[in-house]
C-alpha cells in the first residue's frame, strides 16, 4: 500500500508532507505534488500533516482517480527531499473544490 496525493493539494502545495517523509518519495509538479508508488513505504506520517486534507492511503475510495496519476507524474516530476515555499496564495485555495482542471503537467522549477 502507498498514500496517494489527491486534488485539494492543486494550487496549495504547502509541502509540510515533505519534510516528514522518511524515504523522501514526494515529486513536485509546478502546482502540485505527487507520491511515488514505488517508493512509499506506507508510514503514513505525511497524511496528518497536510494542511489541505490531500492525502490518503491508496485503499481510500478517494484515492482511486488519482492513484495512476501519481505514478504518472512521479516518473516525470523532480524529487523534492525538502519542505519549500507554499505558492503566496495557497490559504486562498485550501478549500476550493473541484480544481482537477487547473492541475498544470508541468514539472516544478527546482
């Protein structure tokens, strides 16, 4: 089992999951991040520490349209091993439903 990061973390990425990650399996899309599936070893510290409710195990029902698209976007996205900046307007979108379509493919600048 993997924990999977979901569609509240669009456009809010704070990254606090990052910096408790012990195998460092979080990858960074310009307005999001993703888990690799491979590389998670379930501990589960990073799901209590997401501002934005954004993570869940992978036997979550929530979880189920976004398991492939972490594994997508892992194998493409630079690996981050530390917590950076949230974007300014991060608190601005925590609660904001329904945001897939503003998910971006492209990789963070790192």
């Amino acid at each position: 089992m993997a924990y999977v990061v979901t569609e509240a973390c669009i456009r809010c990425k704070y990254m606090d999951c990052v910096s408790v990650c012990p195998v460092d399996c979080f990858y960074a899309g310009a307005n999001m991040l993703v888990i690799h599936p491979d590389e998670c070893i379930d501990y589960g510290v990073c799901e209590p520490e997401c501002p934005a409710a954004a993570i869940f195990p992978d036997s979550d029902p929530r979880a189920a349209d976004w398991a492939a698209l972490n594994a997508q976007y892992a194998a493409q996205w630079p690996n981050i091993t530390e917590k950076g900046a949230p974007p300014d307007d991060a608190d601005a979108w925590k609660d904001t439903a329904d945001k897939r379509a503003l998910l971006s493919a492209a990789p963070a600048a790192i």
